[in-house]
C-alpha cells in the first residue's frame, strides 16, 4: 500500500534523529531571537492588545505565559496571542519556497506545547521539523496556492505548528499524522486580508491550530491520512496540486533540510516583505540624487508581489505596510522606516505624502512565475528627475535574504531595538543576553524567555 504524502512526512517529523550543522543551526538560532523581539514590541499594537482583551472576555485562563501578558492563558490562547504579537508589525522573519511566515507559528505553538523541563535544543529540533514540513509544501504548492489568495503563513503554517508540536510531545508516526491531518482541517486564510488586523490574527490561528491539532491527536482523535493530497483534499482544492511535484518534493526531506537549503528573510523594515527590494533599490538611489530633484518614481515588479500590495497612498498603519509607494518614498527621503515612523504616521508627513503622489507601480509577468525572488525578474525603481534625467537601481535580494543576510551583531541590534529596555549597566539583562544568544543550549526555554528576562 502506498503511503499517503500526510505519513510520509510524519515518518520524518516523528523519526528523523535531526542533526543540523552549525550553520543551519545559526539560522534557527537568530531566526528565534529575532521572532522573540518582535514578540514583545507587538505586544505594544492595537491589535495585540484588543486580542488579549478579548481572550480574557473568553475566560482562557491555563498554565502558559504570554509575552507581555501577567495572566496565565490556555495553550491555545496562548499560541494564539503570542503569533498575533510576533506578526503585528509585520517586522517578523519569512521563508520563500513556502511564502510564509514560519518562526511567529511555530515558536508560539511550541513555547504554548513546552513545559518546565523543555530545552532549547528541544525547542530547535521541534522548530526544525516544522519548517521542513511548511517549506517542503511550500515547494510543492506554490506560487499556485499563494497566487490563488490563500495566505500561506496561516495555511501551511498551521500544519507545520501541528508537525513541531506532535515532535515536541513525542508523537509516533500515526500521531503525528493524524495531528497534521487534523491541522489541515483548520488551516485558512486569505490573503485579501491584508492590510487588516486579520493578518496577524491569521498567523495566531495557524499557532493555536498547530497545538490543538497536537493535543486531540494525542488524545487518540481519528483523522484521514490522505486529506493533504486527495482528488478533494487539502491541495486540489487549494491550488497547486500536482502528485509528481509532491513526490519529488517529498524524496528529499531532510537531505538537506530545508532550513539549510532555504534559510530565513530577516526583515530590517517593518513593513511587508515585498516591499524590501523597494526599499534597498532607494538605500541606493539616494546615493546618486537629491530628493528635491525628484518629479517621477515608477515601481517595477512581478505581479504576485503587486498583487499583495495594493495600496498607493495608505490611510494607516496597517495600509503603510502595504504600500510599496510609501516605501519608496520615505526610503528615499529618509533612508531607513523605523518602528518610530509609523507610531508617528509618517505617511501623513506632507513631505512624504506629496512624493507617494508622484510614485506609480507597474507590475509585471515574471519569467520565471516559480521563483519568489528571480534574478530575471528583479525589482526596478526608475526616478525621474526635474530635468527629466533618468535613474534606475535593480534589486533581485533584498538586505536580510539569506543571499545579502544581517550579521548577527545587526540582529541583536533590531533584537534590543524591540526590546527597548535594555541597559548595559544592568548586569541581569546583560547576562540574559548572553543566554539568549545561546538559547539553543539553555536547560530550560520557558524559564530563559520568560523568567529570567525581561519579556513578561
């Protein structure tokens, strides 16, 4: 009998002796240390906010700590409101075969799973199955699925929560199976709500599906191994479905992993990943003119990046994370988007706003529709001076791909930036530092996060 794709990756999530290299294992490392960051600052968001106000409403009380939070929430909430933080700001990492956001899933749902005795090398191993598994559907998928309107980071990424959470309560093969069967039961949502606080709450379904999906597979619930690749299951009816692809995709979990083959996008911005080619082509740009001079700016790019960005002159926050012509336009003003330019609505600045007037995106089809970032289909950002002189800057990586990746002195950087209360006289902290960067071989994860730091 042939294996369904569901058992195949169970097989792997569930019996793969997970032996990273230290490199791999300093992506995961810097991936979680920059999720964590933005745990906390988005802590400080509308939506976080309204979101742990309404999970009090729900009474969900339990046992596990939430960032930010004194109160003492259900797994699943707790999951829930840490993703929904992590993701609030749209400053959290993302991966590019899957189009998702894969650390502020996964790290939620397993600090949600984790208990007292949990290591961060146990941590490690749970994160590194569940980007396999939402990387490798991600091959499989995509840009089919992405392209279709379904955002990844709540659909493949709940069925990886789902795949790290059964590794970190020690599910077998068939537990692990039926728990990302029944995560794939839970897994939607759509891109068209961008630029709404339902973003980020997608991302908090996806953590809280994972560590349900766990828990009711442990408990013995029954769920088909065939719904990811049924005639009617989870990837015919999502867009994407082709069995070859799947297979072949499938023949090499693990060899390598997928977090070394792919790496992570870390984001200097706070802003939606799509926009960052924009922002790097202005870095650029400013070195060659005076922002005065400028009459026109027309922005190239594939039209599966434009198509999540549709908004020309944003309205809020939400929107100006969105909007590749505010990008471009306080990138080439300022030549840097902070945290402190959106608390101050920046694209309100009458400066700002009068050269988001004056830029246009144009989009194209790619040449190569199955890369996310091709170097045939870089982004272009032509700047049209008073004097009608043209310039131009094309980007194929952005800063922070792991092609062109920040150091890890830049991501402690950003890492204390969201933190935002730290001080070097202060030994504690200094010294919690110091462990954090090692977080993979702390004794206890949950005691590091949120005990001895400043996190709670």
């Amino acid at each position: 009998m042939i294996e369904t794709a569901l058992t195949r990756l169970a097989h792997f999530v569930a019996e793969d002796a997970l032996t990273p290299d230290q490199a791999t294992m300093a992506i995961l490392r810097d991936g979680v240390i920059d999720t964590l960051g933005c745990m906390v600052v988005g802590t400080k968001s509308e939506v976080s906010q309204r979101s742990v106000s309404a999970v009090i409403q729900m009474g969900g009380d339990g046992p596990c700590r939430v960032v930010g939070m004194p109160n003492l929430v259900s797994r699943p909430h707790a999951a829930f409101l840490n993703a929904v933080a992590g993701h609030a700001l749209d400053f959290d990492d993302w991966e590019v075969p899957g189009n998702t956001h894969p650390t502020v899933v996964l790290v939620p749902a397993l600090l949600a799973v984790a208990d007292a005795q949990t290591s961060g090398r146990d941590l490690a191993r749970a994160y590194l199955v569940g980007f396999e598994v939402i990387a490798r559907l991600g091959e499989s998928l995509n840009f089919e699925h992405y392209d279709a309107g379904w955002h990844s980071t709540a659909t493949l990424g709940a069925i990886g929560a789902a795949a790290g959470c059964a590794r970190l309560l020690g599910l077998d093969v068939s537990g692990t199976t039926r728990a990302m069967s029944l995560a794939c039961s839970a897994a939607t949502g759509y891109t068209c709500q961008f630029g709404s606080h339902a973003k980020p709450v997608q991302a908090g379904f996806a953590a809280r599906s994972g560590v349900e999906a766990a828990y009711l597979a442990a408990a013995g619930l029954s769920a088909q191994p065939h719904v990811l690749d049924h005639p009617r299951g989870f990837a015919a009816l999502m867009g994407g479905f082709d069995p070859n692809r799947l297979s072949k995709v499938l023949s090499k979990l693990g060899q390598p992993y997928a977090l070394s083959e792919h790496g992570l996008v870390l984001k200097p911005w706070p802003c939606c990943g799509y926009t960052h080619r924009v922002m790097t082509c202005a870095l650029a740009m400013r070195e060659r003119i005076q922002p005065d001079d400028i009459a026109r700016v027309i922005l190239h790019m594939p039209d599966l990046h434009a198509a999540v960005l549709p908004y020309g002159s944003p309205k809020s926050r939400s929107e100006a994370l969105f909007s590749a012509p505010f990008v471009a336009a306080i990138g080439l003003l300022q030549g840097n988007l902070t945290l402190a330019d959106l608390d101050r609505k920046a694209w309100q600045s009458p400066e700002i706003a009068r050269l988001i007037a004056r830029c246009a995106l144009r989009s194209f089809r790619p040449k190569r529709p199955d890369m996310n970032y091709s170097p045939e289909d870089p982004d272009r950002m032509e700047v049209i001076l008073r004097s009608e002189r043209r310039h131009e800057e094309r980007c194929v990586y952005p800063i922070g791909a792991p092609e062109t990746p920040m150091s890890q002195h830049s991501v402690m950087a950003k890492f204390k930036a969201n933190l935002g209360q730290i001080s070097e006289d202060d030994e504690r902290q200094m010294d919690w530092l110091g462990k954090i960067q090692d977080w993979p071989n702390a004794p206890s994860i949950l005691d590091l996060f949120f005990k001895e730091g400043v996190t709670a």
